[in-house]
C-alpha cells in the first residue's frame, strides 16, 4: 500500500479525479485532520453477479424486516459508520471526510442505502458513483444483518441501472463471506477504466420506489 499526505486545498474534485485513477483517501483516526492517498496492491471487488447471499439472509431479506430507502439521510448514515456498529474499532471519518462527501452527495456523485424499522435508522451504507463504477465507502448496523441487507439491496440496484464494477477497497473476511474477492491492482485498473468510460443510472429505480426484498433478490438472481 502507498501513501502520501494530503494537501489542505483538497477538494471533491480532486477526489473525484483519484477515484478514477484507482486511489481513495483515508484518515488515521476521526481526530486526525490529515489525510492520506491508499493505493492497495491487491483491490476488493464484488463481482455484481456473484454476491453470497446465505438462506437466512436471502429470508432476512424477502421479510422486509427493514424499509430500505436511497439517499435520503447521508449525514446519518456517515455518522453510523463512523460510530455505530461499523466493522473498525477506531474510525477513519474525521471532520473533512465528512464535509466533502456531503459535498459529493449534494452534488450526486455519492449516494447511501439505508435500512429502517420503525422508523429508526438501523443500518446502512455509503459509496461514490462515477460512471458505471460504485465504491463502496463503508457501511454499518445497530440490529442484526441489516448492514447486508442494505447491501444486498445496493448490488441489486447497481444491476438494475447497468454498473460494471462494485469496488470494496479491502476484502475483509466478513466481506470475503459474502463474495467480495481480491484482485491485482493492474487488473482493477483495467476493470476501472472500463467502468468509468460506461454510463450508468443509480435512480433506474426511483428514488421514490419502495423495492421489496424479493424484487432485489430476484434481479441479483439474473446476474449471477
């Protein structure tokens, strides 16, 4: 992995840029206003059609125990990843990650899937959308499978509006578990540039639209 400290006129259009380029920043911890370029040599991806989705979750899901929505609160989604049951034990989402992915959001390049019950926001997760490429920034649950749930409903809309690539940085082995593997950075980067010259439609379902549990799994199925 290399990095190199941020400068301090960093801006979501430089961030845009290194996105396309293979490069995501990253913070040490939320207190620590310095940010750093991560290149990993070995990327996680999940291939769109090869999400492991176990029995119990595939009936977590087709219970719609959870309102899934889209884009509807990012501020309460990036803080449940900072700190609600995110999968790091320190968070990396200091005080500039937070403000120039509102930017980014408010300018539609970055969008979240959040999970509700009873109204309460339970899980969830947040990405960046260039092109027909989705990165994956981080994701989070207060109750049981909801952070999968809500990925499950991201890899579903990701086929429906005609992306190519859903990058996950690091294959963890929670992410591992559910198909996420790893690749050569070279071979990313070539799976980048492809994605990235493409279109894509993050709405191809509305905004408005609620989708059931079934309806995603179904069109995970047509992928796989």
């Amino acid at each position: 992995m290399s990095r190199a400290t941020h400068r301090p006129e960093i801006t979501p259009e430089i961030i845009l840029r290194a996105y396309s380029v293979g490069l995501f920043p990253m913070a040490e911890h939320e207190d620590d206003e310095r940010l750093f370029w991560v290149d990993p040599e070995e990327r996680g991806v999940f291939p769109l059609g090869g999400l492991v989705v176990s029995r119990s979750l595939a009936k977590m899901v087709r219970s719609d125990r959870y309102e899934v929505s889209v884009d509807h609160d990012f501020d309460a989604v990036i803080e449940g990843c900072a700190h609600s049951g995110s999968e790091r034990n320190r968070t990396w989402i200091n005080a500039r990650i937070r403000t120039i992915y509102r930017q980014l959001f408010d300018a539609g390049f970055v969008h979240t899937v959040e999970c509700r019950r009873n109204g309460a926001l339970v899980g969830g997760l947040y990405g960046v959308a260039i092109g027909a490429a989705f990165f994956g920034e981080s994701m989070f649950h207060l109750e049981r499978d909801a952070s999968k749930v809500a990925l499950v409903h991201l890899a579903a809309r990701l086929i429906a509006g005609g992306y190519a690539l859903l990058d996950t940085q690091f294959v963890t082995p929670h992410l591992a578990s559910l198909g996420a593997v790893g690749i050569a950075r070279a071979e990313y980067r070539r799976m980048l540039d492809s994605a990235i010259a493409q279109s894509a439609c993050f709405h191809e379902w509305p905004k408005t639209e609620r989708i059931s549990g079934a309806r995603a799994l179904a069109t995970l199925r047509t992928a796989a």
